[in-house]
C-alpha cells in the first residue's frame, strides 16, 4: 500500500499530476487547482491510501509538481 499526501493550498494547477496520473488527480473547474481523487481532508493537507500499482504512477506525479506538495510513503 501507498500513502499520497497532498497540500492543495500550496497546488498551482500545473496539471502535471494529472498527466502523469490521470485516474488519481483532476483540475478543478472551481479554482483551478488540482484534486486528489480518494483523499481525505485533515486540516488542508489530503491523504489517500491506494494499491501499490499505483505508485509508479503517482511517483511521477510527484516528480512533476514543480512546488513538491506530493510526497508518497509505501506502507
């Protein structure tokens, strides 16, 4: 299992983790940043446990935030 972490607050909609893992984040049409489909809020930082088919993926959505607010823990 993995373990995103996502501070949307920090987010400036890049959409780089979408392209690199479209079925995991989206562009919100509200403001424009982006969503970590799955994940829950505590105190605006978001988390979502997936399957580790997932990681490779999402490890290259990590990669492609130019702010580094994704960080990813194999669990």
């Amino acid at each position: 299992m993995v373990r995103i972490t996502f501070h949307r607050i920090k987010c400036i909609g890049c959409n780089g983790c979408v392209e690199a893992a479209p079925e995991r984040w989206r562009v919100s049409t509200r403001d424009g940043r982006c969503n970590l489909i799955g994940g829950k809020e505590k105190k605006g930082i978001f988390q979502a446990i997936v399957d580790d088919e997932e990681y490779e993926q999402n490890k290259k959505a990590a990669a492609n935030c130019p702010v580094r607010i994704i960080r990813l823990e194999t669990i």
